[in-house]
C-alpha cells in the first residue's frame, strides 16, 4: 500500500501558525526570477527582491482572487512577536490571470530576514465580489485568519510558502591557498 506523503504545508507548520486546514482548489504558481517555488524550498533575500509573477488557476472569469504574502516568524522565528508580517497584498486578481491584473492594495516589501530561517507564506483566497477587499492600515501584526473573516473570503483555495534566511557577507568560511 502506497504511503501518503504529508502535506507541506502541515510540515512547514503553516498550517496552524497562519491557516487552518483547508482544501486546495486551484492552482497558484509563484515564480520569483523564472524559478518556479514549491512548497518549503529555500531562496535567497537576493532571489526576492522584486515581486515574482504569480499566476492563479480557477475557470470562471467573473471571479476575483486575493492574494496575500506574510512572514509568520517576524522579527524572528524565536520570537515572532510581529506575527504576521504583511509584505504584499493583491485584490480583485480575476481568474486565469495573475496579480498584474488585480489591484495591488499593499505594495511588495522584499523580505529581508535579520535572524534564522523564515517562512514566507502567500495565501490566495476567493473574493465574494469585486472591490470588495482593502488593505489595512498597518504590516505587522497582521491575521491571515481575522483578515479573512472581515472579507468574508472563507477557507483559502490554495497557499504555497518558501524558507528564506539572511546572506552571509563573506559566504561562510575561506580557504587560504599558499
């Protein structure tokens, strides 16, 4: 009998630090610089600079997606007394597209973690309606969970998230020739 491979988002504690269990229903991609994330890979803060292309999935162009990118280990994994950071929020994202074509509510801010290994989550919710979602006023201390209760986007129909930590100035130990 086949094992069944655990989900990584259940793994990454993603579920649980920043969403309940749900059901994925269609497709996100995220792909920063032409590498395409999976779940739990590691990139670099300088792979993240600029704001991937994201592509969301879903078939009926009357729909609308929001999409949602946060850092749930703010200032540090140790001590994530700003969880959720929010770095990039997207509204009104209809469907077969991608955030070019939705209403980009909340600017990307490139993370850039100081201490240990950070997970960084983007979390794509379907809208009731369009213009029907709006930024808050503040980045830390957001509540994926709160945040879609207060927008009435029910459970997420898809997440992907990604380990990043600081570079090191010199790349680690050198070597001497003589």
């Amino acid at each position: 009998m086949p094992r069944e491979r655990a989900d990584p988002l259940v793994v990454g504690r993603v579920i649980g630090d920043v969403l309940d269990p749900f059901t994925r229903s269609i497709s996100l991609r995220v792909t920063f610089n032409n590498r395409e994330l999976n779940n739990g890979c590691e990139l670099r803060p300088s792979q993240i600079i600029n704001q991937p292309r994201v592509d969301v999935g879903g078939d009926d162009l009357r729909t609308f997606y929001t999409l949602i990118m946060v850092d749930p280990d703010a200032p540090s994994p140790s001590y994530p007394s700003l969880r959720e950071y929010l770095h990039w929020l997207v509204t009104d994202i209809p469907a077969t597209t991608g955030t070019h074509f939705g209403h980009e509510a909340m600017c990307y801010e490139s993370p850039r973690p100081s201490s240990g290994i950070h997970r960084f989550v983007f979390v794509l919710f379907r809208q009731l309606g369009r213009q029907t979602v709006y930024a808050p006023s503040w980045r830390q201390n957001f509540n994926t969970r709160e945040f879609a209760e207060t927008y009435n986007l029910a459970s997420p129909v898809a997440a992907l998230y990604f380990n990043c930590q600081r570079e090191t100035g010199s790349g680690g130990r050198r070597r001497h020739d003589n």
